[in-house]
C-alpha cells in the first residue's frame, strides 16, 4: 500500500485519469449545472452555431446514416445555396472530426443532446491528451493531473465550447504532435508523430497550418535547448526522420485534404485584403493582452483566462533546460501576438486574428507541471519575484474596482486564489509536499471553475445571453420559411428554387434542413465562382461568405435568371416581394410567412444561340449585365473566340435618372467635392427626382460608386469603429446595406460601390420624388458620384423571354444529387446555359462523348451543343477525391513499411 507522502511522486497512470475524469464531470457540473437544468441553455450560439455548427453537425449525420443504410453519400447537394460540393463545404466543420461519427450512436431524435455531450467529450479529450504527453515528461501523478486540468480549463476550449466547438480540436492534437516529437528526439518510432500530423490534417485544414507552425517551433527550441548537447543522431538526420514522418502522415490524410485545400483555393474567401496597420494593434488590445492572461476574454481570438499557477512558475524556475524551453518558447510566442504582421502569417495571410493562442494554454500548463514537481526545490529569490509578480496583479485588481461599469469579479477572485496559491507553495506550515500537491490540486479546480463560471453567466461574460434554449433548434429551423416550402406549385419537371427577400437576412444555411434548393449559403468555404457571379451585378446583400443572399436584393430580373419560381417571407414584408411574384397563399391567423410564384422563371437549363465575351460583358455597368445575362451566354474570352455564337444584342433600355441633390438640414454636414464631413451621428442626403412620373413601370436603383469612409481624425493607436449602414430610402422600400468595419477579419469586404434596388414603381401607387440615404456614423465620407437608374419592366416581353427559354430547355430525366440527365431535340449549334454552379467535378457526356463543361455566366456550368438532337449527361465527382484516396492508401502502406520494417529495431 502506498502511503500519503509517496502519492505525489508516482508516475501519471490510469488512477490519474480516473481522476482527472472524476474531476472533470464535477468542475462541468459546477460550471454547467445551472446553465443546462435551470436556465434551459444550450451551447448553440444564436448566430455561427445556429446556422452553421449545429445544422450541418444534423445533416451530416443525416447523410452518413442514409450511407450506412445503403443510400449512398452525395457528392454533391442541392440545398447547400445553389448547389454545393459536400465534401469541400462540410470538411472545414465535420467530415474530419472523429467525434462527430460518435454522432451515430444515437438515435435521431437525440441528435441534439448527441451535439452537448460530444462538445464536453472533446474538452476532456484535450486535458487527456496533455497526460499523455506529461508521462512521456516524466510529469508525476499531481502534476498531471493538475496540468491537464489547467490546459483543458482554459479559456481557449471553454469558450469554444459554445463558439466553434471544432476549434478544440487542435488542442487536443498539439500535445499528441509535442508526444511524437519526444519520440524522435529519444530515437524511438516515429509512429506517434505520423499518427498526429494524419488526424491534425484530416480533421481541419485551417488548423493544420497553425498546428505545422507551432510544432516547428517547439521542434527546434526543443532541439536546441534541451537535445542538442545529448542527441546522438545529426541534425540533418533527425530533420529527414522527421520530415518524412510528416509527409506520411500527410498522405494519409490526402483522402479529404486534398479535395478541402482544393476547395479553399477556389472558394470566395481567398487571403489578403486586410486594411489595417500590420505593425501595430490599437492600444486597447495591448491591455487587453494583461487583463485577459487570468481572466476569461477574447481580442482579435487572443484569448486568455489562464491560472496565476502558470505565471508563477514561469518567475519562479530557474534556468533548467526544461524550463528555459518553456520560458524562450513563450517568449516567441509572446513577439508573434505584438504586431498584426505575425498574426496574419499565422491566419494563412489573412486578418491577424490569433485563433493560435491556444498553444499559450499548453505551455503554461506544462509550466504549472513542474511547479507542482519542483516545488521543494523553490528559493527565496523564486518567492520575492512571485510577490511581485503577485502584487502588480493585486494592484490590477483594485484599479479594475474603481473603473464603472468594469466586471471586478473578473478579476478580483483569480487574484485572490492566486495569493492563496503563493502563500500555499512558498509556506512551510505544510509538511509533506503530497499535502502542498493536493491543496494546490482543489485551488486550481476553484480557479478554473470560477472562470468558467465568469465568461458564461449573465454577472460576468453573460454567454448565456447568446445561446438559444435548449431543445428549440430543430423547431426554428423547421418554421424558418413557415413549413410553406411545401406548399408551392410544383408541376412536372419543375427544377426550380426558393427565394426569399431583402429583409430575410436571418435565412442563411436553413434550406440544408428543409431540404429545398434556395440561394442562401452561409459557409467558410463556399463556391468562388458565384461570388464572382455576385460581385458582377453588383447585388447590395452580398457578403464574402455569403454570395448570393438577401432575395438577391429583390431584383426580379436575377430571380427569374436563377430559377427562383417561389418567394417565401412573412406578412411585413410584402412589399420587398419582386416585380411578377404573385401571392398564392396569404397569411392567416396561424401563419404569418406568405408565399408568392412567378411564370417567368427561366428553366434549369435551356439552349442559347447568341452570347459575348466575358471582357465586353464587364464593360457594362450592372444593370446592363444583368439584361445581358437574360438574352446571351457570357463565355471566357478564349471560349468565346471559338464558338460560333451570334453576335450578343447590347442593347438596353435602363435610363439614367436625373435628380438634385441636397443636404439634410437636421444632419449638419460639410461638403468639400467629393468629401462630405460629419459630426452628427447620421449623415443624409435628399436625391429629389426631377420627372418621377416617368418612373412609372420601372425598377428604380441607386448607385454609389467611389465609396469610402474615414474617421474623422485617423489615429493608428486607436481602434476607431469604420463600420456604418447605409440606409436608402423610397416610399415604403427601406433598404440597409452594411459596411463591416476593417477590423471584422471574417466578414470585412470594401464595398467601392453600392447598387441598392428601391423596388418597382407601380401605375396606381402615389409617386413619390424623394430618396433619402442615411449613413448612421460620423465620420468622413468620400462618394465619388451618385445616380438613379430606371429599369423599365416589360410584362409581356418578360412572359416571352421566360416562354422562349421554356420552349428551348432541355427536357430532364434524371435529376439526382450528382447526376442530371436530359434531352434537346433538334438544336443547331447552339451553347446549353444551365444554372449549375461550376466546379472541375462536372462532368459531360453528350450522345455518350465526353465533352469539357466551361464556365458560363461567369458562375455556372455551361456545354457546347451539337446540330441535331442532343442525350446529355452530368454527373460530379469531387475533385481530388479520387487522387487524394489513392494517395491515402499509399500513405498507409508506408506507414506500415515505416514502422514494421525500417523501424523495427526501435523501441
């Protein structure tokens, strides 16, 4: 029997894990207790996680059990927006994370508490893999233990917990990497190491990177600091060793890495485009770095609420390999968080957000480790450096108390627990260093309780407040469009999609669930040709990551284009429905969404003989391009020099408006050319329409091209806000088009321009001569010019476009989720338009030869025809898929000849 002194210097064993669970479901339940049984939350954050983490952690349970039973996975699925690619839309968020199959354990109707409890597994899972790591450390069994519980504790994976659950996942591989480095370095297999890089790069590509970088960084300080002078193999040596273990892995993970990088590269949100300072923060993140080292708090994801444990040792340990390692690490990590630049190359050259702080949390709980097990051996000069330490935080803590309005709480118990740390570690009242351990064991649990506690509860970081109840989820999404998406006229061969308008803004991914083809995507890697497509008409709703959103602004023409036959919207919003939708059913005392049809969609797809170049096509303003895009094919320049098109009617019949413009007398503004200046919080301007009779039987749009903001007086030092809203304004339409704010990494895009559809003006409706736009923030605003244009809406022109293209649309047979069939009888050599998104995984046959679909339309999947009649064929395989699975099976196979057979003598 092992006494009580003795306890503290066993090794890490399974008593350790057993513990460290047992620890784990009590600090959960102390922290989530009241959160899930009395306030009914969830940890599905009422934005990302409602439209995206809990919807597509559904769906894609959905498909692997459709798989399982024998249905097949789909490669491609038409509710993802306009169609998407499965594989390179879910891979960022599902396909690789192995907790997600533990999903298909139960049943469907637990799908939801399936989601809560994988979301706990995996925060476990990152304090049981730092055990793993600290035995092969030597850590002892209460420096385990509370390492593991400091490093899965902290603020990084709680706050995930709720915000993007998938992001813990690279704290749990970090330690495994870090695991098969040692590996190496001790001459042992490189198995482990393999087995890391596999699942880091299968699980998230976005991660991956960060992950590749940091274990860099800890292979050559490692190296150099503590292996260097001992290791008996050379430099170059252990670096192919290593190498060549992190291309198998690698390989291994070809299967989905591949197809998901593949997608990346071609999605809309590419890197760059950051318009910030990339040498220096504003001022307030610098502070922010100090306040959020003990307390729970996010600034650009540089997040904190780590143990004052951790920053004692760090002051407290002398210069031992083991520690200097720890200490230089941090020390390199610590420059990369002071200047933007670094924080970009980490992002992938993109916005310096530091969604890699999460490492910080592994080295100070390492550092908190050896505390624990060097404890006995800390001097005096480690205790006077520890008060120190100890009082700036103290005097942090008082200042926090007499800032209004400051959460003290924040920062007033950390501190607090933190005394009782020092006085606990430096006293000699204990006698047996076990007793010490175990003390030390229940303040780090406190610790990182009371954290926890802060960042979730409404008396501190109130996350509570962003959630949605528990067991709602699945209901919101069933009444997202009012259950009307079954109600629409569907006749035969009726391909056709569902829109929505202007105002449906919260309408993102919820068609997944609904299982009907929209437009509406809301996704981190979506199809970079329909951004494209987007961004040529210039439709006001567009976002980087949500391409083709909002009811495309309501622009009857581009909904007719796009095969959206039904609008779906509530009551209040009737107005924003476009020019020939029709209401077939209406609200009533049950339901207020309303639902509208039109004649005049355009088919799936239908033959075309005329057409331009995509370089003529862009030499049109928006408008333009739009009746272009009803009337011809737009081809690539190459492509269209070859083809034997007719000549594209350029045509159009939109009309400049001529209007005056006027100040707001109620926004005092001053205006310098082009630069209006304001110090009021709102700017207006009056665009008075000369003629606005003449708007009868017309769209009406206003432009604002050379658009920027600035603040007032710019200071580098200083975060000044540069989001605003325009808000644009005629009789009953009122439209707002949102500028994020510079700083917005992931939703930033510099709207130049602005091109806001202000509705059709009807025959019997009281002409009003009036617009007004709004800008809600002081500041400066430089617009180059502003106009008015007139669309004139032509009804029995427009039923004659729709019934022409109806006669000429190709007559389907098959339409499935990665194959379409179909027929056009006698057609001379003419181009099939479709609206397919295109993507390199379609595929064509025609009369059973294989021909090369082309972009078309700048976004979509367009075929050339042959004289006569036409069997079509499209089927889409995911790109890469197949490359990336033969590269997996050779991955396996040399991880096996690595490690049965090159490696065989290694222990």
């Amino acid at each position: 029997m092992i006494s009580a002194g003795q306890i503290d210097r066993r090794i890490i064993s399974k008593q350790t894990l057993g513990l460290y669970s047992l620890l784990f479901v009590l600090m959960m339940s102390a922290i989530f207790g009241y959160y899930f049984f009395a306030a009914n939350a969830s940890f599905i954050w009422t934005t990302d996680g409602y439209t995206q983490h809990y919807l597509i952690f559904y769906d894609y349970l959905e498909k692997m059990r459709g798989f399982f039973t024998g249905s097949g996975f789909p490669l491609w699925d038409w509710s993802i927006g306009m169609g998407s690619d499965v594989i390179q839309s879910y891979g960022y968020y599902v396909i690789g994370d192995p907790f997600v199959y533990l999903g298909l354990l139960f049943p469907e109707s637990m799908t939801e508490i399936a989601f809560h409890l994988l979301i706990i597994l995996r925060v476990w899972a990152v304090g049981g893999s730092f055990l793993l790591f600290a035995k092969k450390m030597n850590f002892s069994h209460y420096a385990g233990l509370i390492s593991a519980i400091l490093y899965a504790f902290a603020n990084y994976g709680i706050f995930n917990m709720s915000r993007h659950p998938f992001f813990i996942l690279a704290m749990i591989w970090f330690p495994l990497l870090c695991l098969g480095m040692e590996k190496i370095f001790l001459n042992e297999r490189s198995t482990v190491f393999t087995v890391a890089v596999a699942l880091s790069a299968f699980s998230n590509f976005y991660f991956f990177y960060k992950l590749t970088i940091l274990i860099f960084f800890y292979a050559v300080i490692r190296y150099f600091i503590v292996y260097k002078k001992t290791q008996k193999e050379s430099l170059l040596k252990l670096f192919l060793k290593t190498t060549v273990a992190y291309l198998i892995g690698l390989m291994i993970s070809a299967i989905l890495f591949l197809p998901v990088v593949y997608g990346f590269l071609n999605a809309s949100r590419t890197p760059g485009g950051v318009e910030i300072n990339m040498w220096i923060y504003p001022l307030e993140y610098y502070y922010a770095l100090f306040d959020h080292t003990v307390v729970p708090g996010s600034y650009f994801w540089t997040i904190g609420g780590f143990s004052l444990l951790s920053f004692i040792a760090l002051v407290s340990l002398n210069s031992l390999p083991k520690f200097k390692f720890i200490k230089v690490t941090l020390s390199l990590l610590f420059i990369l968080l002071l200047f933007p630049f670094f924080g970009s190359l980490m992002n992938g050259l993109s916005g310096p957000y530091n969604r890699f702080s999460f490492v910080f949390a592994f080295y100070l709980a390492l550092a908190g480790g050896y505390l624990v097990d060097h404890k006995s051996d800390l001097k005096q000069t480690a205790k006077n450096k520890s008060m120190f330490l100890m009082i700036i935080y103290t005097i942090a803590a008082v200042i926090s108390i007499l800032i209004p309005g400051y959460l003290t709480v924040y920062m007033t118990i950390p501190v607090f627990i933190g005394w009782v740390m020092w006085y606990v570690l430096f006293t000699k009242r204990f006698s047996g260093s076990n007793k010490k351990s175990q003390m030390i064991l229940g303040l780090v649990v406190l610790n990182m309780v009371s954290n926890g506690i802060g960042y979730y509860y409404s008396f501190g970081g109130n996350m509570i407040s962003k959630v949605l109840d528990y067991g709602t989820v699945e209901e919101k999404y069933q009444q997202a469009l009012g259950g009307l998406e079954s109600n629409r006229t569907i006749e035969s061969q009726d391909i056709s999609r569902v829109g929505v308008t202007s105002k449906d803004n919260r309408i993102r991914n919820q068609f997944i669930y609904l299982d009907t083809m929209g437009l509406n995507s809301y996704l981190s890697i979506s199809n970079g040709n329909l951004s494209e497509f987007a961004r040529a008409i210039e439709t006001s709703p567009y976002q980087t990551i949500q391409p083709l959103r909002g009811g495309v602004d309501d622009r009857s023409g581009v909904n007719n284009f796009l095969g959206v036959k039904s609008i779906i919207t509530k009551k209040e919003n009737e107005a924003f429905i476009p020019y020939g939708y029709d209401i077939i059913e209406d609200a009533d005392e049950n339901q207020d969404f309303i639902l509208a049809e039109t004649e005049n969609v355009f088919p799936f797809a239908y033959t075309i003989d005329q057409g331009m170049s995509r370089s003529s096509f862009m030499e049109l303003n928006a408008l333009e391009r739009e009746t272009a895009l009803a009337n011809n094919i737009i081809l690539e320049d190459e492509e269209y020099k070859e083809s034997s098109l007719l000549p594209a009617d350029l045509q159009t019949e939109i009309e400049e408006v001529s209007f005056e413009l006027n100040i707001s007398d109620e926004t005092p503004v001053t205006q310098d050319g082009h630069l209006y200046t304001t110090k009021s919080e709102q700017m207006t301007l009056e665009l008075t329409i000369d003629r606005p009779e003449e708007l009868i039987g017309s769209e009406l749009y206003v432009r604002l091209e050379g658009l920027k903001y600035y603040p007032i007086e710019e200071n580098i030092l200083l975060r000044q806000p540069t989001n605003y809203t325009l808000n644009a304004a005629y009789g009953d339409i009122e439209k707002n088009v949102y500028q994020a704010d510079r700083y917005s990494f992931s939703s930033y895009y510099p709207r130049d321009s602005m091109l806001i559809n202000l509705g059709y003006i009807e025959q019997d409706q009281d002409i009003n001569d009036q617009i007004t736009l709004n800008f809600n923030r002081f500041g400066k605003y430089c617009i180059d010019s502003i106009k008015l244009y007139a669309k004139p809406i032509d009804e029995a022109q427009i039923s004659e476009a729709a019934a022409s293209r109806d006669e000429k649309a190709l007559k389907i047979t098959t339409f499935a989720d990665q194959i379409i069939k179909g027929e056009i009888e006698d057609t001379n050599d003419e181009w099939l338009v479709t609206t397919i998104p295109y993507s390199e995984g379609w595929k064509a046959e025609i009369n059973g030869k294989a021909v090369e679909p082309v972009k078309a339309d700048l976004g979509f999947v367009g075929l050339p025809l042959n004289k006569g009649d036409n069997n079509v064929t499209l089927t889409y395989r995911t790109p890469y898929l197949l490359t990336g699975c033969l590269v997996t099976l050779l991955g396996l196979g040399l991880l096996g000849v690595n490690h049965f057979i090159l490696q065989k003598d290694k222990l």
